[in-house]
C-alpha cells in the first residue's frame, strides 16, 4: 500500500485482522486504539468513522480514539 494514512478503513482491517490470527484462542479481548488526529494527512470524521468500520467489519465494537491533543472527530460516530 503505497500511503496506508490515506486509506485508514484498509490499514485498520489488515492490522486488526493479524492481531486476531495472534490471539486466536487466547481469551485476550481485542481494544484498539485508533488514530484521530492529523499527521501527513488531515483526519476528520470520515477517517475516523471508516477506522470503527473496519473494527465493527471484524466483529470488534470496542475501542478508545487516540488524539494527543485531546480532539476528537466523532459526528459520524453512533451516539450511545
């Protein structure tokens, strides 16, 4: 993948789904913690919203959003 920070909803599937191969049997509860703030590219809702697809894609509805600033880009998010 030539710029993965351009496809997020991608990157996120092909990550997420190695680390359930890895902990296949486990017990380990998969949380990950996805990107939501600009660097390279700008991230806004879209980009955060196709990252919770790609988890929810893989059967994971749990997850934090990561901002070093303490921004976050959720209007496309469910409301819960």
């Amino acid at each position: 993948m030539p710029d993965p920070a351009r496809d997020p909803f991608t990157i996120v599937t092909r990550s997420l789904e190695d680390f359930q191969k890895q902990t296949k049997g486990t017990g380990v509860e998969l949380v990950p913690w996805l990107q939501d703030y600009s660097i390279g590219i700008t991230y806004d809702d879209d980009e955060v919203k196709a990252q919770v697809d790609a988890a929810a894609g893989l059967g994971i509805d749990s997850y934090l959003l990561w901002s070093p600033r303490v921004r976050y880009n959720a209007g496309l998010l469910p409301k819960i």
